[in-house]
C-alpha cells in the first residue's frame, strides 16, 4: 500500500508542475515586459485558464492528502 501511494504521489507531482507551468500569468503579454497596461485590447478567451487552475487545486489538494497518509503509513506501522 506504501509502494502504491508513493507512485500516485510521484504521478500527482508531474501533473502538478504540468499544470502550474502551463498556466498564463497574471501579467502575460507583451506589455508586461515594459510596464504597460494592455487590460482594454485583449480581447483572448479565456481559454483552458480554468481548466487549469482547477486541475491545480485538485491535485494540490490530493497531493496533500497522500502526503499526509504516507506520513501516517510511515509513523504508524
């Protein structure tokens, strides 16, 4: 069972940092890099935005959980 949740804990972090690094930043764009405001031109969707930060709470959260199972796994045998 130990060997189990480490594997899914190991899967769990690669979607994770998938997730996190294909999210868009808060100030993405070409004006970011200069300091300007581009708020009133884009006219993007909002795209998989969602989807992603989503999956990311979720695996977060899960992440979490195994983390916090396997310590007891461990502590507890």
């Amino acid at each position: 069972m130990l060997t189990g949740a480490k594997v899914i804990l190991v899967i769990l972090s690669v979607v994770l940092i998938a997730a996190i690094l294909l999210q868009s930043g808060r100030s993405a764009g070409l004006g970011a890099i200069t300091g300007g405001s581009n708020e009133g031109t884009s006219r993007r969707g909002k795209g998989t935005d969602p989807i992603l930060a989503r999956t990311t709470t979720i695996a977060a959260i899960v992440f979490y959980v195994i983390t916090i199972f396997i310590a007891w796994i461990v502590t507890h045998p």
